[in-house]
C-alpha cells in the first residue's frame, strides 16, 4: 500500500502544478462570482484564459456571472 500511495500522490500532484493558474483564477472568481462548468467539447487551451486541462485538451469550461455585491453594501450600511 505504501509505493502505490506515493505513485498517485505523486501523479495528483504533477496534476495539479500543471494546472496551478486554473486553480488560482477559479479561487480568485468565486469571491466575486457564481460560476457553472459548461461542456465546450475537446478543444486546445487557451492562452489567455486558464483553463483544466485533461492530457492537453479542454472538455469543461467555466461561465461566470458576477454577484449582486451592491445589495449588501446597502445591507451593512442600514445596520449602522
């Protein structure tokens, strides 16, 4: 059990260097934004926009909308 956890701990985390700007971008976004995964079929990566990628191509993207943050400020400001 002890080689095979390595193997894929080791295998996760090649994964997840490779796609470190993804996973930074899609932290950034879900505090000023909902986002919902749309399937955009096999395509190539973008250069401008991070993307996850699965052996070098892209199956999901993410589409986002940016929140109503207007309605809290007003929400704080009456409590004051």
């Amino acid at each position: 059990m002890g080689v095979e956890t390595l193997i894929i701990g080791f295998i996760f985390n090649l994964y997840t260097l490779d796609n470190i700007d993804f996973f930074h971008q899609r932290a950034n976004n879900n505090k000023t934004m909902t986002c919902v995964w749309e399937y955009v079929g096999k395509q190539k990566p973008a250069l401008h926009n991070p993307s996850l990628t699965l052996l070098g191509n892209v199956y999901y993207k993410q589409k986002c909308v940016r929140k109503d943050l207007d309605k809290w400020k007003n929400f704080f400001y009456y409590l004051w």
